[in-house]
C-alpha cells in the first residue's frame, strides 16, 4: 500500500487562523472554540485512519511463490 503524508503549508495554517478569527468575530467564541476543537478531532481521525491503514497493509499475507 502507498503510503500517504499530509502536509499542513504555513499559508493553511494561517487560513485556519482566519477563519477561527472571523468565527470568533461573527459566531462568538464559544462557537470559534467549537470550530477549533472540531478541526483538531478530525485531524485526530485522520491520523488514527492512516495508522489504521498502516496496521492493515502490513498484515496482508504475502503472495507465495508456485515454483
């Protein structure tokens, strides 16, 4: 299995920061707090898929050989 990184630019990480800002601004802070606990859970999950992945790959039995 192809193995996959996720990479997070400074300039996304700036985004992410303007968009809690703006949030925060327009929804209040409980909701930005909600948004910024949201995004770290589904950054959360995309490392428990990718360590999932991971776990499955290396448990396929390997192909033997008929010769």
């Amino acid at each position: 299995m192809q193995d996959y990184k996720i990479i997070l630019t400074l300039e996304a990480v700036y985004d992410i920061a303007d968009t809690a800002d703006y949030i925060e601004a327009v929804f209040g802070t409980n909701r930005a707090d909600s948004f910024q606990s949201e995004l770290k859970n589904q950054m959360k999950a995309l490392e428990n898929f990718h360590l999932l992945l991971s776990f499955i790959s290396s448990k396929k039995p390997k192909k033997k050989s008929t010769f």
